[in-house]
C-alpha cells in the first residue's frame, strides 16, 4: 500500500545550474503574434457560422454515419482528449518525480495545468452562451443562443467544444516544450499533435455534438491556453506554484513505500 514515510525539511537553495538554463529571458506574455493567431482563430470561427448547417448536414449523412471505421474511431480519439488528456498529463507528472526526469515532470505539470484553465473559460462561456447543440432538436438551428441558459442545462452547453479545447491545450503544451528539447523536434511533434487535435474536434461533429463554430472557438481557447501556460511558466522564476510542485522529490524506498520532500529555492 503507498504512503508517505516522511518529507525532507523545507531548504533554501541557490538556483541549479540546471534550472537557470531552464528559465528563459522574461519575455511580454501576450506579443503582437498572439493578436494575429486570434485574429485568425476568429475569423475562422465567424467564417463557420454560416456553414454550420451545411457541414452538420453532411456529417450526418446516413452514408457518412454508416462507416464503421468513423463511427469507432470518432468515440476513441474523444476518449484520449477527455479524460486522457488528464490522465496522461498527472502521470507524466507523477513518473517524472519519480524518475528525476525534468523535462517529462515539466510537461504533466503544464500540460494538466493548461487542461485546468482553458476548461474553465471553455465552462464559463458554455453556461454564459448557452447555445443549443445540433441534437436537441431536428430544427434547431446554429443561431439558437439563449443568454445563462448552458448553466441549466447540457444540452445548452455547445459553444465551444469542450474536447476540441482540452486536444488543443495538450497539443500547445507538447509542441511549445518541444520547442526547448530542439527546434527539429517541433517539425516532428507539432503536426501530430495539432493532426490529432483537429480529429478530436471532427469527431465531436461528426457524433453530432458540435457545430463547426463550436469546435474553431475551441480550437482557439485550447491553443492560447497552451502557449500562455508554457510561456509563463518558463519565463517566470517567481512562480511559486510551478517551483514547489517541480520542486518535490519523490523516493522509492526499499520496504515498497514512497518519501515525499521538496527542495524550494528562495
């Protein structure tokens, strides 16, 4: 059974060499990039509103519905995004602690911390927008927003697409910490990782669930999210949050139980 032998003392220490090369130049977090992209997340997401029917029509198609290979994995790549993606984030966490492996203990840390914040904008604008989902009702229509009703009822609770923004935070997350593994491995990690994203967000359309706004506006939630969380994280030495959970060492002892202390610079 797992329980805490004990924790090492609080300690004040003088940065690593290792964490100091860690941190980066503070640096603005929001910069006239971050205006373009959501510049560009929000026309896309206009641009969709007069097309939502039509996409949604097509996805329904019987014949469309009738391909199995759609049908299962639509439902699997929903699963990996929710609950996966919190799943996968607290393990690498925990493995990285464990392990003394920074890097892959950085990624859980933000990746699940980014997850924690574009949800809960993601629920906020849910129950504020209250938007009817394209299954309610066989005439229900795109425009069928009523003002605090998503915090009623789920069925209300279409825009945006939860899943969409969770797959794309975790996307934002992965390729902007592997942006500090090596610039080569953003060309590998960034296209499957946004690839697998935007399937999430086919898939909740496909199953119904969305409009093609829905899943644009989530897109751009989950995609700010991500980058502002790493960012801020790595530019920012005084982040006590991240500095005392990255600060935590986890030991395996010898009789199968587990010591916990943290090691917190000043």
């Amino acid at each position: 059974m797992l329980s805490i032998l004990g924790s090492v003392p609080l300690r004040a220490q003088a940065p690593v060499a290792a964490d100091s090369a860690h941190r980066e130049a503070p640096l603005p977090l929001f910069t006239w990039r971050d205006a373009a992209l959501a510049g560009g997340f929000g026309a896309v997401t206009v641009a969709m509103f007069p097309i939502d029917r039509r996409v949604a029509r097509h996805l329904q198609d019987s014949s469309t519905q009738a391909n199995r290979f759609f049908r299962n994995g639509s439902k699997s790549v929903q699963y990996i995004a929710d609950p996966g993606a919190v799943i996968i984030g607290v393990s690498l966490y925990g493995v990285g602690r464990l392990a003394h492996w920074r890097e892959v203990a950085d990624l859980g840390l933000h990746g699940t911390e980014a997850v924690a914040v574009s949800g809960a904008v993601t629920t906020l604008l849910k129950g504020v927008v209250g938007r009817a989902r394209p299954y309610v009702s066989s005439d229900t229509t795109p425009s069928d927003f009523h003002f605090g009703r998503g915090f009623r009822n789920g069925a209300y609770q279409s825009f945006p697409s939860g899943h969409t923004t969770v797959a794309f935070a975790a996307a934002a997350v992965v390729t902007s910490e592997s942006a500090h593994w090596g610039k080569r491995a953003v060309w590998l990690v960034a296209p499957a990782m946004y690839g697998g994203a935007t399937l999430v967000g086919l898939s909740r359309m496909y199953n119904n669930a969305h409009w093609a706004s829905d899943v644009a506006l989530g897109a751009a939630i989950g995609t700010f999210s991500g980058i502002k969380v790493v960012r801020f994280n790595h530019t920012r030495a005084h982040d006590r949050l991240d500095r005392w959970l990255l600060g935590a060492e986890i030991t395996p002892a010898p009789d199968g139980r587990v010591a916990v202390g943290w090691s917190v610079e000043p």
